[in-house]
C-alpha cells in the first residue's frame, strides 16, 4: 500500500515505515502529525484518486530529528568589472517515518 501526499507543499509517494526529508515542520522531535492532503492511495491494485483530495484519507507520521542539508555556494561574477558575489544557505529539514496509512 503506498499513497501521494501533499507534505509542506511537495508532493510524496509514502509507504508504511519509509523515512523521508521534509521541509522544516513546526512540530518537536518524537511527535506525531496528521497529514490529510492525500492526493492517491494504491491499495494492492486498487487505487483512488481524488479530486484534488480525498475524503477522509490521511498520513500519520511520526518527527525523528529537525537537521540542516548540505551547503550550496552562489557564486556570481561579472568578468572584467571586479563583481564577484558569494552567497552560501543551508536547508532545514525534518526526517519523519511514515506511521499509518489511511485511505
């Protein structure tokens, strides 16, 4: 069974027991947080499909761990006219485990 959810404005395929990065959720370490913009659920063959969501369906996930992504360097540069700019960022994440699947 394995089900499309809308995880803080991506979309997901999730299975039971899968780990997965998000983005940064507002929820603390060992919490677990209701999903219930559930796009599709593919139960052994038979699948539904909402309209954008579906009715009742929803993702139970439980918050391991808030950590940050690897470093990604901006480095602009405009030859012959001394602009150099370098910007650096970091992404937070969250890494959660999918709970419960209901649909």
């Amino acid at each position: 069974m394995y089900a499309i959810v809308e995880i803080a404005g991506q979309q997901f395929k999730v299975e039971k027991d899968k780990k997965l990065f998000v983005h940064r959720l507002d929820a603390a370490e060992g919490d677990s947080v209701d999903f219930d913009q559930v796009l599709l659920v593919d139960n052994d063959g038979k699948v539904e499909v909402g309209t954008p969501v579906l009715e009742g369906a929803k993702v139970t996930v439980k918050v391991l761990e808030h950590l940050k992504g690897d470093k990604v360097l901006v480095f602009k540069k405009k030859r012959r006219k001394g602009y150099k700019k370098l910007n650096g960022h970091r992404q937070q994440f969250t890494k959660v485990q999918i709970e419960n699947i209901v649909g």
